[in-house]
C-alpha cells in the first residue's frame, strides 16, 4: 500500500519526491521534531525515488528519515574524507583570494 503523504510527481517535475504533512502535523508523533526541520526539495531519478520508497516501506519508516539517514552518513564519510577535506581547502583559499580582489587588498 502506497503512503497517501508520499508520492512521486507527476507530470513538470518527474522524479521528484513530494511530502505533504500540512494537517498532519498535529497527529504526528513526532512533531516537534517537524518543527525544528528544514525542508528541501530533492529531484530524484523516478527509479531511485520508487527504491527509496520501497526501503522506507519495508522498514515501516518515512521516505525522509531513510533519506536524512543516508545524507548525515554521507556527510559523515566526508568529513572524514583525507581527498575531500583537501577540496576544501582548496575552495577555501580559492574564495578567500577573490574576497581580497573584490574588496582591492592586492
């Protein structure tokens, strides 16, 4: 059984994931956790959008805490990541040096 709150899009934006918790809130259980949330659009292949909602249905769990889980944890391999930190660095510095033409500090 689909979850009525979750859906793929159809039509101007295939692929994308959808939730809609408007008058749901209240019943929810966890709704100071939604309170404390920032919400993101996310465009996903509609084939990785309908796997995602097949690991959230066997796991009995929302499409959005699968997905914060897979994001925190990719976020916490690049943190550390030895190559990735390096970009950063590299950004870093690379930004800091425009910040100093734009404002004439050569």
């Amino acid at each position: 059984m689909q979850n009525p709150l979750i859906r793929p899009s159809r039509g101007m934006f295939p692929g994308v994931l959808h939730t809609w918790t408007f008058g749901h809130v209240a019943e929810r259980s966890d709704i100071l956790i939604s309170m404390t949330t920032k919400n993101i659009l996310l465009r996903l292949d509609p084939d990785l959008a309908e796997r995602l909602q097949t690991v959230a249905s066997v796991e009995g769990r929302s499409v959005s805490d699968v997905a914060r889980e897979a994001i925190a944890a990719l976020v916490d391999q690049r943190r550390r990541d030895d190559r990735f930190s390096q970009l950063l660095e590299e950004n870093l510095a690379r930004h800091e040096e425009s910040l100093r033409r734009l404002r004439g500090d050569d």
